[in-house]
C-alpha cells in the first residue's frame, strides 16, 4: 500500500515557514517583500490562479501588487508596465500570467521580465542558470515535485528516475532538478518507445503529460515513489491525474493524489521564490 504525499499539509507547512521567515525580515530590515502579478484579458481560470496568489501573498505578509488589464491591451503598453516595475526598487518579483491574449507575445514578455525579479523562473537566462546548478530560484512546479520527494525521506542519488513529459514549464527542468541531486534521470515523451518498459525502471516516476489515466499500476516499479502533476477533468467535472490512482496506489511507497499532491506545492514555491528575490535585493542594498 502506497503511503499519500499529503501535498496540501506539506505546502501549508512551507508556507507557515516563510510566514515566519518573512516577518523576521521585515523586523530586522523594515523592508516587506512585494509581487506584482499582471493580467490581461478575462480568462475565469487565469483569475483564479491570480486570486490564489495574492491571498498567498497576504497570508505570508508580502505586499500584493495586481495589475489587472483588458484583453485589448497591446504589446508596447504591457512592455511599458513590466519595464516600470523593473526599475520598481520596491518589487521584488514580477509574474505576467499565462497565456496571454492573442496578439500578445509571450516570448519577448519573459525576456522583458528581469532575471532577479523572474519568480516564475521563465526568463532563458534563470533557466540556464538552473541547467548549471547555480541558480537559487526555480520553476515552481518542478521545485514543489522536489520537495514532495524530499518529504518522503528517499534519497534521489543514484535512482531511476523517469519524468514523462519535456515541457517546458515541468519535464525538462525538473530532470535538471533531480540530476543535481544524482539521479540518474530518463525523460519521456510522446515519441517514446514502450512507455510502459521505461517506467518499470523508475525508482521516482513523475507523470506531467495532461492525460487521464495514461501510467496505470503495471507500469510502475514495486515500491516507487510516484508523482503526478497532471491535472485533467473528467467527463463529470472531476479533478484527476495522469497516474490511475486505484492500481498504482498498491504498487507505490509513496503517491501524490489528484487533487491535493503536487497542485498545492506551486503556489508555495512562488513564495519561497518571492522571498529568496527579496533577500538578494536586501542584500544588493547592503541591508
Ligand atoms: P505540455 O502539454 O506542455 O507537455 C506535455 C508533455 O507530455 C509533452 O512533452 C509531450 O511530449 C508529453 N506527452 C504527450 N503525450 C504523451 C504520451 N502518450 N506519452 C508520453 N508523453 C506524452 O504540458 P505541461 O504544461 O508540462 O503540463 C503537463 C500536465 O501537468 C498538465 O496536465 C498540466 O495541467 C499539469 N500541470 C500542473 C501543474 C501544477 O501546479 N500541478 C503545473 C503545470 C502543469
């Protein structure tokens, strides 16, 4: 019987610490964290992601800054903004939520977002940094799937480890993540041959395809350490993940549910990664 990596209670518990961290550092500085989030257009979902955050924001004791802009804003006016809270002293990290309307282009908007402000760590220069292993922020979801094995107590040097899918955003800097903690780390996609053969091998499995159902139990290693960041909606409006829960449970030591597994751990890494950008700005100033 696999063992729930209970991704609500372990992303409260990140979240109480930066809590803690964060007013001792506006005790000691006088300075409080800040994180603008922009958003354009009027995407219900994009909303809510938006909403989550700044109650986030709020209950660590960041000041929230929300810049909310119509779907019609153009490309310069947004460029203006990002540039302004650039040279913004008082703002630590700068989120541009996305998509972004048609029109828009998001890749010269995550070159416009400065490195040290680039919280979501989208910025090709941060993303770099990470393949390197010199960075201290990180792309939140891979960050969280990272605290999630580390709750577990496995050791990731010199495992298996198999991450299906290489998006951008997810599969291809995690794999960086668990190859600068020594795991020996295969990544799958869409092309892979005999998925199923692959994921046997895996002493952590991370599923991140957007497929419900696609990893079912006989696809995993007895006692492995499964992951699911999927999300999909079933045909009933439900939440579920790409890992079929009911047979890999039994196989698994250790499983991340859909809802409440890897979900909750993004947010929390966006904060941890507010208040890393915060205290190198300090320390930039010499505080
Ligand atoms: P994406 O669509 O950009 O990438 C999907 C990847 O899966 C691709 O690399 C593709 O090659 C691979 N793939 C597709 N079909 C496959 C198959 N049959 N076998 C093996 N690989 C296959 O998706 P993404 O943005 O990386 O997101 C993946 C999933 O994770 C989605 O369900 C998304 O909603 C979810 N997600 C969750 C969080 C979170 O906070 N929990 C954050 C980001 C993404």
């Amino acid at each position: 019987m696999g063992q729930i990596i209970d991704g609500k209670a372990i992303s409260a518990s990140v979240r109480a610490q930066l809590k803690r961290e964060t007013e001792l550092l506006i005790g000691q500085t006088g300075y409080t964290p800040a994180l603008a989030v922009i958003l354009v257009g009027d995407d219900p979902a994009s909303a809510v992601y938006v909403r989550n955050k700044q109650r986030a924001c709020a209950e660590i004791g960041f000041r929230a800054l929300e810049y909310r802009l119509p779907a019609s804003t153009s490309q310069k006016e947004l460029d203006d903004l990002i540039d302004a809270l650039n040279a913004d002293d008082t703002v630590d990290g700068i989120l541009v939520q996305l998509p972004l309307p048609h029109g828009l282009d998001e890749q010269s908007v995550l070159l416009r977002i400065r490195p040290d402000k680039d919280v979501d760590c989208f910025h090709p220069y941060n993303v770099g940094r990470v393949m390197t292993g010199k960075s201290r922020l990180a792309p939140c979801t891979p960050m969280g799937v990272m605290e999630l094995i580390h709750s577990t107590g496995v050791d990731v040097a010199g495992k298996e480890c198999v991450v299906i899918g290489r998006s951008n955003i997810v599969g291809k800097p995690l794999s960086m993540l668990l190859l600068r903690e020594n795991g020996t780390v295969t990544v799958c996609h869409s092309k892979t041959r005999d998925l199923g053969a692959v994921c046997r091998r895996a002493d952590i499995l991370v599923a991140a395809v957007g497929r419900a159902g696609l990893i079912t139990g006989d696809m995993i290693k007895p006692g492995a350490v499964v992951i699911d960041v999927g999300i999909n909606r079933t045909p009933d409006g439900k939440l579920t993940g790409d890992v079929d829960f009911a047979t890999a449970e039994p196989v698994a030591s250790y499983i991340t549910p859909v809802p409440g597994g890897v979900g909750p751990m993004t947010i929390a890494m966006l904060m941890q990664n507010t208040l890393v950008a915060a205290k190198e700005h300090l320390a930039e100033k010499g505080k």
